[in-house]
C-alpha cells in the first residue's frame, strides 16, 4: 500500500535507450582494454594479408 511510483517522461527514457545504445556500439568498436573473463584475447588478426596472433607469432 506505501508503493511509491516515479514518472518518467518520455523523452527521458528515450535519452536513456539512446546512451545504451551508444555505449553498446563503442564497447563493441573499443573493446574494454581488461577483459571480463580475465583471459587475453587471442582471436588472430590479419595485417597485410598475413594472419598474426596478439602474442605476435605468424600463423602457419
């Protein structure tokens, strides 16, 4: 019975919707340089043609 309900506007929430979506696609372009899961990222990467992993190693 003491429930207590907050209005929001409209524009409000969409401001909000709008900032999620946007830390959404500069998280996925900038990864966080600390992963979550604490291990590195070894997912190889092409540089002139040539597959290289993080470590630096050419990929046979």
């Amino acid at each position: 019975m003491g429930e207590v309900i907050q209005f929001i506007p409209k524009a409000e929430r969409e401001r909000l919707r709008l900032i999620r979506e946007a830390r959404s696609i500069y998280d996925s372009v900038f990864p966080p340089a600390d992963p979550v899961n604490g291990q590195p990222d070894s997912t190889p990467i092409a540089i002139n043609g040539t597959w290289i992993h993080r470590g630096g190693e050419p990929l046979s």
